[in-house]
C-alpha cells in the first residue's frame, strides 16, 4: 500500500487549518482517510474561546477513532458521533449557536476488504481511481449552487445560507448535518486509489483549469502530491497581480493531500 499526506498553510505566519489523517486498524485489514477543511472565520468573532485548528483536530482525532474503532457505524453516524463529542468539549465555554463557531469541509473514506465508503461535506473533494484508470470525483456541490449575491458579504452569507435550508452545509456544532453529506459505497475491487483534497488544492483543476480530475490525479500518482501543492503554488504566484483566476479569493489557500494506492 502507497499513502502520502501533503499539508500545507496559506501563508508561513499563520497556523494551518486543515486536518489530514491516515487510519489503518491493529487487525491489518482496511483503513480510512480523513481530510478537514477549517473555515477562516471573518473578524469580529465567533462566539468561542478555541481556534479552528484545535476544532479542526478535536474533530479529526473524533472522526479517526471512532472510523477505524467502529465499523458498525455508518459514516454519518460516524460524523454525527463525532460533530457531537467536539460540541460537547467547549459546549460550557462557549457560544455553539453562533454562525461562525469553528467547523469544516469533510472528507471520509474506509475502506474494508470488500468495499470504499465515502462521505463528502461541501467543498472538499474524494477522487476515486478505478483499476482501469477512470477517475469518478465524489463531491458536494451545494456552495457552487449558491447564488452569487448570497455570499457578496460574510455577513449575507452568514444569514440566509450557511448551514441553512437551500444553502450550503459544514461540520460545526450540530451532529444532525451528518446527514446532510454526500455518502456512497462502492466495491472495493473498482478502486485502486482514492485522493481526498481540501480547495486550496483542487484549486488546480477547480480554479485554474490547468487540467480536468483525471489529470489532477495523475500529477499525484506520477510525481507525488508534494508536486501537484507546488503547481498550485505556482499559478498563484503567476496570478498574483491580475487575478484572471483568483478573483476575490485569497491568494493561498492551506492545501491538504492525502493519496491512498489500495
């Protein structure tokens, strides 16, 4: 079995936070992935005492001990299990009702001797590599259905879509949005390997257009996923000043790769 995790923040002054772990099982057999986005809050607060990374790595450490620990569990009950162990560490302490309390894009996958599961939670991404070299992108692609003019503020955003009805959902304090994650199983014959990639990755296919899923892939598999972080870096570089690409979005994003050959 290959594994590479590649992470990386946005800027060197400033603490990472995603999450990105491996989890493979005392028994040997099967083993998950586990990829977090944490959300950069706007000024002003969030109602909490704790940073995004120590959510981000509250949530991980949860989300890894009870997927490889509980395989009687589905993945959103996994989440949910995990959502809920995390609100309850700062629920004393802190205001878990505010819109901007700490949370995260997810990315889940386990793998048995007989099948991947998968769960995906906004804009994260699961690619799925079959044996034959087909590439199947596992995605939630309810942020990109948003209408621009609910996200032109934090503050709009925050009101009318984030973690709403008709908007776009991520891991914060409520275990119920478990089920509002994109989820599959396939059989494991049809994988041969899997990538799980937070956006400030897929920004080469996603945001640049350099290449398509499949293409993404193959940097990873070909050159490691150390190379495909340093493309990215590159075309952020290169579009620093006319913002053809990048637009609104910040200049460099954490990065996270986890790349899994079964």
């Amino acid at each position: 079995m290959r594994t590479e995790v590649v992470s990386e923040p946005g800027a060197p002054d400033r603490p990472n936070e995603d999450f990105a772990g491996i989890g493979l099982p005392a028994s040997g057999q099967g083993g998950c992935v586990i990829v977090l986005d944490g959300v950069t809050p706007p000024r002003g607060g969030t109602g909490c005492l704790h940073s995004v990374p120590w959510f981000t790595a509250r949530l991980g450490g949860a989300l890894t001990e009870l997927t490889v620990s509980r395989g009687d569990l589905t993945l959103r009950e996994v989440l949910e299990r995990a959502i809920g162990r995390t609100a309850d560490a700062h629920a004393d302490t802190c205001d878990l009702s505010h819109p901007r309390t700490p949370q995260a894009t997810v990315v889940l996958s386990r793998w048995s001797e007989d099948t991947v599961e998968f769960l995906v939670l906004s804009d994260s991404a699961l690619l799925l590599r079959s044996p034959d070299g087909t590439v199947t992108p596992v995605l939630d692609d309810r942020l990109d259905r948003v209408p621009p003019a609910s996200l032109a503020s934090d503050a709009i955003a925050d009101a009318t879509v984030r973690n709403k009805e008709g908007g776009f959902f991520t891991a914060a304090a409520d275990p119920s949005v478990a089920a509002r994650a994109v989820t599959g199983t396939v059989p494991r014959a049809e994988v041969g390997a899997l990538a799980a990639l937070t956006d400030g990755a897929t920004r080469w296919t996603e945001k640049f257009r350099a290449g398509d899923w499949t293409a993404l892939l193959d940097v990873i598999r070909k050159e490691g996923a150390r190379a495909l972080v340093d493309r990215v870096r590159e075309l952020e570089a290169a579009d620093r000043r006319e913002r053809v690409f990048l637009r609104r979005s910040k200049t460099h994003d954490d990065a996270t790769v986890v790349y899994v050959e079964l």
